[in-house]
C-alpha cells in the first residue's frame, strides 16, 4: 500500500516509491560516453520493466503508479499531458505544456487566467481545444465518475469559464495550493471528442458538476456509466511525444513516438513496458538482453546479484531516489493509541536502523518527518528518537499500561494491550517486518498478532478505519500541500488513515494555506513538524533509496526527484549502438 502527493491514494503493494536524486551517471559523465556520438540521434527503443499491470489507463480513474509512469512520465508528458509540468530547477510546477505560459494570478489569488498552446493536435489528429480542457475538469468533477482522487483536491475550484482561448480558474477562496491544483493537480488533459462523443455534459457548467443536481441527472448518469468503462481507458489518445500502439494484457504496453508532436521530439522509437512480476524472473530477463530498464532491483539483487567485468560492460547500475517514505499507523480510535506518550514509546521500541538494514540493506535513512529530506519545507533541525527500550518502558508505566495482574501482558482499565497489526498479502516490507515488530513489542509487554488481507481489502479497511495498526508506504512531491493527509476533517473520507486529530496542528495546516509567502509558509511548517515529532501520530520507519540498472547503449540517463525517477523522453542511443530497428518495428519484433 501506497499514499501520495497531497492525498493518499491505493496503489499495488510493491510500486512503492523512491528518493534523492543523482543526475549524472556513477562515471560522471552526465550520460556521455568515450567514443560515442557527442549529438543525440533519433532511434531504438527502450523495453521497462513493469512490476504489476495498470488497473486502467484512463487518467482520472487510475489509481496505480505504474498507468501514470507510462501516460505522463516524470516531466507531465509522455501520452498524456499537463497544462504545466515540473521545471528541473527546483521541481515546482512552472513548465508551460498545453498551457502558452504561466497562469497570470489575481490580487486576491482567486481567478487564475491560462491561455491555452494553438496548433496542438490530438493523437488521432483532431485539434485540441479549450473544450477538452473544461471537459476534463467536468469529468474529474462529476460524482459518479471513478474520479474520486482528483475531486479532492478540486474543493475550492468554484467555476471555470472559457473565452477563446482564454481559461479561467475562478476558486471559492484563496489557497496557496489552488495554482498547482488547477493547472496539474495530476490532472492530465484528456480528449472530449473521444470520451463525450454524444455530448452529454455540453449543457452543464463546470458549476453544475459540483452541485446536487449532477447525481440526479439521466444525462450526467449516462455519461459516467460510458466514461468509466469507455475502451479509451485500454487505448488512450493523447497529445504528447508518444501514441499508444498497444496493450497486451499479462505481457507489456508499446508506445510509439509520435513524429508530429508539437513541442520537442523524443529521440526512442518506442517504449515497451514490459509486465514481469516476479523479481527474480525480471533479473534473469534483463541479464539476457530481453529488457533495457530494471527501475527497481531488490536490495539483494543490486548488493550480490549484478556487478563484475561482464556484467558492467552491458549495464549501469545505479541508486536513485524520489520523496517516499514508510510508516507504521497507529490508529487513534484504539484506547492503546490515545496518548502520545505510548506513541513515543512505540516508536522508541523499533529499531528502525536496524530494520533499514534487514529490509533495505541499507538503501535509505531512519524517517523523522512528514516531508523528504529535500523537500524545501523539510525541517532539519529534528532528529529522529532513539532506539531505547528502556526509556520506552518508563512511558509506557507513565502512561498507565502496566501489567496490572502479572499476566505479562500491559493492561489500563481492564484493557489488555493486544493488538493487531495490519498488512497486505502482497507486502514483501509486511512479512519482514511484522515478525520483528512482535518480538520487540512482546518484550515491553505488548502482544501484537497479523492481520493478513488482500490489497482491496486493505484499501476499505484503512479507509473505514477498521484497523489498530498497520504498515503503509507513501510519496509525496518536494513541494505539496500535508492537509489532505494529516488535517482532522481528513479523517472522514479523506486519507488521514490514523484518526489523528489536533487542533493545534488544523490550525497550522490552515494558516499554511493562506500563506502566499514562501518563506513565512516554511516556518509555519517547521512549527507543524516539531508538533508531529511530539505526537508522533505515526512512526516514521524510513525513507526509502532505489537500486536500478540499465543498459550502457543509453546517452543522456538522468534521475530525478519525481516518481518514476526517469524521464524517457530525453533518453538516446548512438546509431552504432542501436539494437531495435525500424525494421524490426514493422515486423512487430
């Protein structure tokens, strides 16, 4: 299980996330080899592994990593895209893509006007249109769409108004977060001539999506049941550097580049992401030249399996990283997770060094914060709490659990401290770490029993709150916004699993959002996360480094700090070391 971004969202156990950034190659060359053409040539293709298959590649309605890994890559345009994408300056959203240039902003940071690109075609070579931009605001809006993830950042989005060319943004009130929601917000832009062909929503606004009538209506209702189960979620036409070619369920996706894209041309003649899930199986292919790309070894693998004179002459191996991180829930709903002071000690009974050790061989540092280390609102001044039993045990007894009738086990007004803990069947991080949480626990005089249930399951369950405690994964930006996570009226529908709620912490989280002032936003954040490391409303496990290897064919390899840590589009392979060709192509090789 995964959360991320501004709200946590369900993704498939083992697409967990990543950390820091290198973006030069281990020999420092940037992607530049001796002997090699110093000027990227067209060609070849790149062949990814895929751990798990898409759920569906329909944007708004995807909730795995790996659909928005082939759709919108790291950058915000691979298939489809976004009105702006990431600069690689300080990776904030200012990059204009289907939008001309920056949104101009309002004194009052309420309206935001976009002039949307001219000349821009879709796939299918129709043009795109403000239309399809107003379209796809109204199908993340309506109620019955599968696009649940996306209306919670929409909240403050009051009305959208479209003259010419010209977009406005008109918001209910004033939001620091409200600029990035509108013109990304993960929001790929999405045709209307292919989901809406009849034009059920033309007679509606933007506001009537949002109000009580769009679940009452025939129309509105027609148009949700198609959208959601349209086979354009199987073949998707976008506006971006690739088409969709196909998608073999159970085997890969392919991906071609489209030669009459708008902006600047990748140079790959295809992209295959092909679906392997078995680690082992993924590594034995890769060595056999079968796939280009490993985004993601095992520790084991990356420490024992790769290296030597051979294996170097065909791969890079690499570590790379962006903001993710693991934690232990502590649901505040159970009498056992109320006090902090229990919180504090649940913490200080995990080894968390050690457990990075045994996990991750290592790759990544102990977590202290709800934000990454390179975050810009990171504060660096706190320091994760010790590994110290016997201090944990003093808080414990300070707390009132004590083994009141000697049984061995902790108890406080009758309650005994025995819980359960919480994991996917699909977990690989559940079934190392679970039996490690109960001996230590066990010691200090809590029993603490697993919970085993499959990946759907687990997502009802965490939103219902109807568990004590589990282990999640989640990732997140290096600017976004923690309200939607960690805010109490998250705690009802929203992704603020643990029931943690503090007035104290509301209040920063609000005044956070009113503050247009980078650098005042930061020291309020600061604050907020000096409040949590008190609370300790979740344990922190760690922040978590990624292992990858990939062929040494390829030029201009960079890794970078959004998910899936690559950009593909700027990748490419000098003609005397092009494996695929055109030929092999039309051969469907």
């Amino acid at each position: 299980m995964t959360r991320y971004m501004t709200r946590r969202s369900f993704l498939l156990p083992l697409l967990l996330a990543e950390l820091l950034v290198a973006c030069t190659r281990p020999d420092g060359t940037s992607g530049k080899r001796t002997g090699d053409a110093a000027q990227p040539v067209p060609g070849d293709w790149a062949i990814v592994r895929f751990e798990n298959e898409p759920d569906t590649l329909n944007p708004l309605t995807s909730v795995t990593t790996v659909a928005s890994y082939a759709l919108w890559g790291a950058k915000n345009s691979q298939v489809y895209e976004l009105l702006m994408g990431y600069n690689t300056r300080d990776w904030d959203v200012t990059e204009p893509l289907l939008a001309e240039a920056a949104p101009t902003v309002s004194d009052d940071h309420v309206t935001y006007t976009v002039k949307i690109r001219e000349s821009v075609k879709w796939h299918d070579g129709q043009p795109f249109t403000p239309e399809d931009v107003l379209f796809t605001f109204k199908a993340a809006a309506c109620p019955l769409t599968d696009a649940a993830r996306h209306r919670s950042s929409l909240t403050d989005l009051a009305e959208i108004q479209v003259d010419g060319r010209t977009i406005r943004f008109i918001m209910s009130k004033p939001n620091v977060y409200n600029l990035r929601n509108v013109v990304t917000n993960l929001l790929p832009i999405i045709p209307k001539h292919v989901f809406d062909e009849e034009g059920l929503l033309d007679a509606f606004s933007y506001k009537d999506m949002i109000g009580l009538k769009a679940k009452a209506d025939p129309k509105i209702k027609k148009f949700a049941e198609r959208f959601n189960k349209h086979p354009a979620n199987r073949a998707p036409v976008g506006t971006g550097p690739y088409k969709f070619e196909k998608w073999d369920s159970g085997r890969e996706i392919v991906l071609t580049r489209n030669d009459e894209y708008w902006g600047k041309k990748p140079y790959l003649e295809k992209i295959v992401y092909r679906v392997i899930t078995d680690y082992t199986a993924a590594l034995t292919a890769f060595k056999a030249g079968e796939i280009d790309l490993q985004p993601r070894l095992l520790p084991i693998q990356y420490r024992e399996q790769t290296g030597g004179p051979a294996f170097e002459q065909q791969f890079v191996k690499v570590t790379y990283s962006i903001p993710s991180e693991y934690e232990i829930l502590w649901n505040h709903e159970r009498p056992f997770f109320k006090d902090k002071r229990v919180r504090q000690a649940l913490t200080m009974l995990v080894d968390r060094q050690k457990i990075l050790e045994a996990i991750r061989s290592g790759l990544g540092q102990i977590g202290v914060s709800p934000f990454g280390t390179e975050a810009r609102d990171f504060n660096p001044n706190i320091k994760a709490l010790p590994y110290d039993p016997k201090r944990a045990v003093e808080l414990l007894d300070e707390a009132g659990w004590k083994d009141h009738d000697g049984d061995g086990v902790r108890d406080k007004d009758g309650v005994k401290f025995k819980f359960e803990f919480l994991g996917s069947s699909g977990s690989a991080v559940f079934k190392q770490l679970s039996p490690v949480l109960a001996d230590e626990f066990r010691k200090a005089g809590i029993e603490m029993t697993e919970r085993v249930v499959e990946l759907a399951l687990m997502t009802e369950t965490l939103k219902q709150h109807r568990f004590d405690a589990g282990v999640l994964g989640f990732t997140f930006d290096l600017v976004y916004d923690p309200y939607h996570i960690w805010h109490s009226s998250a705690a009802s529908g929203g992704s603020n699993f643990e029931n943690f709620k503090n007035a104290e912490s509301d209040r920063l989280l609000e005044q956070a959002r009113l503050e247009f002032d980078n650098e005042k936003r930061k020291q309020i954040y600061w604050r907020w996360q000096e409040l949590i490391h008190d609370e300790q409303p979740v344990t922190f496990l760690y922040y978590q480094v990624e292992p990858a290897a990939y062929s040494t064919r390829f030029q201009n390899v960079q890794w970078l700090p959004l998910r899936p840590g690559y950009d593909l589009t700027s990748w490419w392979v000098p003609l005397g070391k092009q494996k695929y060709t055109h030929a092999e192509a039309v051969a469907g090789n």
